[in-house]
C-alpha cells in the first residue's frame, strides 16, 4: 500500500478498509475460506511509516517500492500517493506481475492513463480503479430508482458538489496544497470529472459531450508551512455533460463555495414519472401524482413549503463504507476471479472527461467525449 500517509490512503484505504476487514476477521470467501489482507506500508518518509506500523501493530512496512515488489509473495499493489506520482509506479508495479488498485485519476495525461490500461491487459494482471461513490448509500439507493423505473423517462440531472477550502492564512486549508497547483496534478477538474464520469456513466448513460467553464476564484492560498503560493489550478469548474440517452446533466464542481445543502454533494434527477434528490446518504423522491402545481406570482408569498413534499427513500438494507466494499469486490475479483467492471480502462475514461473538460474551457466550446478504444 503506497501513500499510506496520505488523506485518503490513511483513513478510508487502511484504516476504515483493509483494517476494518481485520477487526472483521477476513474476507469471508463464502466457501469456507477466510481472506486474510496483510498490508505492506510503503512510502517516503521513514518514520512516519514505523509509527503508523506501530500504531496498528502491522509488521511490514518499506520506504523501498523496488525491493517490496520484487518480494513475491505480495500480490497486490495499492496506489493513493499524489496523482502525479501514480504513472510511474503503477508501470513498476505491472512490469512485477502484481495485480494492481489505485485511487483516481490513473493518470495525469489520457495517454499516460490509456497506457496503464494496456499494459495492465497484455501483462495478464487484474486491475481496478477507486470509483467509491458508487458504493455510497445515497447513490445506491438513486441507482435502485433508476433499475425500478421511477423516473419515467430521465430528463436532466443536476450536481451541486463542493464546499469552502479555506485560503490557508487565518485558518488552516482543509486539503492538501497540491490540489491548488496545477503543475503538480492539482485542479478540481481532474478531481472531481473522474467521479462524475463514472457516477453518470453508470446510473444514466456514457457521457457524449462536455462543455466547461473553469475559474479559479482564489489566486493565492497559503501551504502545510503558512507560506502563500500562487493556486495555479482552477478551483471551480461550472460542467454541462449531454448523455447517450438523451439525458442532460449540469454539474458545479466548486472548493469556493459556502454549503446551503443537506450534503457535500447532491444530485437531482427528474424524470417524466418522478425527480429525486440524492446525496451521500440520503434520498428523497416526488412521484408525478404528489407533484405541487405551483403558479409564478412574485406578488405573493411562497404558498407551500416545498422541501417538505419530498419523501424519504428508506435504506432497506445495511451500506457498508464505500471504499471498503469496493475493496471487498476487488479482493474477490482477484482471489475468486469474481465479476468487476472498474478496471484501469474505466479509470482512463474519468481521465479522459478531465482531459477533454480542461479543453473545452480553454477552447470555450463544447467538446464531443468519442468512446475509447483499449
Ligand atoms: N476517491 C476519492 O474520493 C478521493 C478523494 C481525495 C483524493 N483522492 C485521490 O487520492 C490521491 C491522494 O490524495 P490525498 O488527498 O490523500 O493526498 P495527500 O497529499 O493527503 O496524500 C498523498 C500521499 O502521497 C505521498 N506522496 C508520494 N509522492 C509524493 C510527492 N512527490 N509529493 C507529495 N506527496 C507524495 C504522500 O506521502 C502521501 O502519502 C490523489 O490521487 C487524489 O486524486 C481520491
């Protein structure tokens, strides 16, 4: 597991997934069997690993990737280091034989991430791609709307994601300064696109067409050391995506931006039967026969309250963490061969719709998304 220190490697990869399948006892393999992960701790920093080692009790941990993946009794290699690290040792970790999982974006160039896809294909090796708001509760449940044909026939789907990042001056940044600049694979584009690639491709339709307008609101923030640097990357991306289908979705995508949400991030779909309002966990519906007939008066008051109207979509059922079910489906995948569609060519296509985004915001037009051929 590589970039284990980081945000994302730390919290939700190692401790609130691989651990939590050891406190679990394994992976129940249903025949049986019991999956036991045993994670090496890899990165750069010395003794940040041993602490980390110490505080989990987990024995192995390297600071040397080349001697790790030469070691073969490991299998499986784990990336969540900064993007713009990732290409190089994925491709080390292929050219080993190692079965390969690795947080988006595969690559900072669509080249690079196609080219990851392929080798990955021609070395026989089984690969996967983080798409964890699949796995959400939130959009599990908008999914089970979509395969029940509560929406009639889909008409629109609106995004509102984000949140205020903090400049970093009076009050720390909540992320990472990297994200800021983009000559170290920062931008909320290449952030967040890959996301919206796969959630809209997956519950509506492959994405045909993009249209983007990109700003970055804050110029100057301040890093991990208080010192200011120049954000160089666009800090808000405001997207319009035509779907096969026929459906439209608009997306703002923003790190300069106050909540007045319920959630972090929230989809609406409307359909010609009923609209939902998803987010991270919850979902609320409006079916036509309890649709309001507001009529526009600005004369008058708000006659309804029209939050109030929506109805809860029950969870029905236990959601697990994102991330770790997601790995628990890959861990299956390798070890059982188990069905899996999140491999690296699906992470080249979340590289591609940041690519061809970024492009259409400096073109100023809208920008066809071909499919891609592996
Ligand atoms: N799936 C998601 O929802 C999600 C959310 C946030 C981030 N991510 C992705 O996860 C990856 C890590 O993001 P994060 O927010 O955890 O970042 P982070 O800065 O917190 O962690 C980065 C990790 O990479 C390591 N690293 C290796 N080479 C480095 C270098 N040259 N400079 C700095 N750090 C280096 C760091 O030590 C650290 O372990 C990114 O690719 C990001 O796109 C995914």
């Amino acid at each position: 597991m590589n970039g284990v220190t980081g945000r994302m490697g730390y919290r939700q990869h190692l401790v609130r997934s691989l651990l939590r399948l050891r406190e679990e006892g394994g992976l129940d393999l249903g025949d049986g069997t019991t999956l036991w992960p045993e994670p090496v701790l890899v990165g750069r920093r010395e003794h940040a690993l041993r602490a980390l080692a110490e505080r989990h009790g987990l024995e192995h941990w390297s600071t040397d990737l080349d001697a790790v993946l030469a070691d073969p009794s490991i299998e499986i290699y784990f990336d969540a280091q900064v993007t713009s690290a990732r290409e190089e040792a994925v491709k080390k970790a292929i050219a080993a034989g190692k079965h390969v999982y690795c947080e988006k974006p595969t690559g900072t160039t669509l080249a690079g991430a196609v080219e990851l896809a392929r080798l990955a294909d021609a070395a026989g090796i089984k690969h996967g791609v983080v798409q964890d708001k699949l796995f959400l509760p939130g959009l599990l449940k908008l999914r089970r709307l979509v395969e029940g044909g509560f929406f009639g026939r889909i008409l629109s789907v609106r995004g509102e994601f984000g949140y205020w990042v903090f400049e970093g001056d009076w009050q720390s940044a909540q992320r990472p300064s990297w994200n800021y600049r983009a000559q170290d694979g920062g931008g909320i584009v290449v952030d967040m696109f890959p996301h919206w690639e796969y959630v809209l491709h997956e519950l509506f339709g492959r994405v045909r067409s993009v249209q983007a307008l990109t700003a970055t609101h804050i110029p100057q923030r301040w890093d991990e050391q208080g010192k200011p640097y120049d954000a160089t990357a666009d800090d808000a991306a405001y997207g319009i995506f035509e779907l096969e289908g026929g459906a439209i979705a608009q997306i703002n995508s923003s790190w300069a931006v106050r909540v007045n949400r319920d959630e972090l991030v929230e989809f609406q779909v409307d359909g010609t039967h009923g609209s939902a309002v998803a987010g991270l966990r919850n979902c609320r519906v409006q079916h036509r026969s309890a649709t309001p007939k507001p009529v526009w008066n600005p004369d008058l008051p708000a006659t309804e309250a029209f939050r109030s109207q929506w109805q809860e979509v029950p969870d029905n059922g236990e959601f697990d963490n994102g991330f770790k079910a997601q790995w628990e489906l890959f861990l299956r995948h390798v070890v059982l061969d188990a069905p899996w569609r999140w491999d690296l060519g699906a992470g080249a296509r979340g590289v591609q719709l940041a690519e061809l985004g970024l492009k259409s915001a400096a073109e100023g037009r809208r920008i066809e998304v071909p499919e891609l051929s592996l």
